[in-house]
C-alpha cells in the first residue's frame, strides 16, 4: 500500500541528469543572453545620446528664431534699420553668454527694390566636426 499524499515516480516525472554531450549548455545559454541584453542596452544609450544632440540642436533653432524675431520686432517699431540696433543686436547674438548660440554670426539685409528684408544667423555647435557645416536660420520680412 502507498503512503497517503505521496505519488509514486513514473518514468516521466524522475528528473532528468545531462549527459555528458549537454554538461555547460546552460552556462552558454545564460551568456548568450546576457550578451544580447547587453547589446539592447548599448543600443539604448546610443539612442538617448542621439536623442539628446537632436533636442540641443532644437533648443539652438529656437533661440535663433527668437533673437531672429528680436531684430524684426525693432526694425517695426523704428520703421528703419537703424545701424547702431543692428550693431547692438549682432553683438549680443554673437556674444555665447546671451545669445545661448556658440560661434554664432548674424547679418541683416534688406534689397531696396522690393522692401524684403532678410535676417541670417549661424552658428556652429561645439560638438560638430570642423568638416560639418554650420546650422543656419534666416528668415524673410518685408518692413512697411
């Protein structure tokens, strides 16, 4: 008679020993995914890092767009592109400290014949290559 509880082993239910083909699998099993994990982990950060450049390169745009819309704002309220503004608003976009653009350079010009004027400003991030070329933002008004 069987003890109450207890089962008795079929040969489908004893455990299995490996044999002397298997001895390690596991152990290559266990480093195969831990070398697939870690390369879904690089690629991770790869992507951050790339996600990182893309918005500092936004951030860039947007602060050419607003020192873009400063000088237009002014040259409305004056009516003229007076020199000692233009002077002024191309030293601060050229000065990092208050532009927030790093080796930036501005230019304002207007063609006379049609009354279009064109504000550019460029500029070079620090992590660029000195081959890449540089951002630039230009933007067309025509002043009444």
């Amino acid at each position: 008679m069987k003890p109450p509880g207890k089962l008795p082993l079929h040969p489908a239910h004893r455990a299995h020993t490996a044999g002397p083909e298997q001895a390690g699998f596991a152990l290559i099993e266990v480093l195969v995914s831990l070398l697939m994990f870690s390369l879904g982990v690089l690629g991770l950060v790869a992507m951050q890092t790339k996600a990182t450049g893309y918005a500092v390169a936004a951030e860039d745009r947007t602060r050419a767009a607003m020192l873009a819309n400063e000088i237009i704002a002014c040259m409305w309220a004056e009516q003229t592109t007076s020199p000692s503004t233009l002077t002024a608003w191309a030293a601060r976009v050229a000065d990092p400290t208050v532009s927030g653009l790093p080796n930036a350079t501005s230019s304002v010009s207007t063609d006379s014949s049609t009354g279009i004027t064109t504000v550019t400003i460029t500029w070079k991030s620090p992590s660029k290559l000195s081959t890449e070329a540089s951002s630039k933002y230009f933007t067309y008004v025509v002043i009444p």
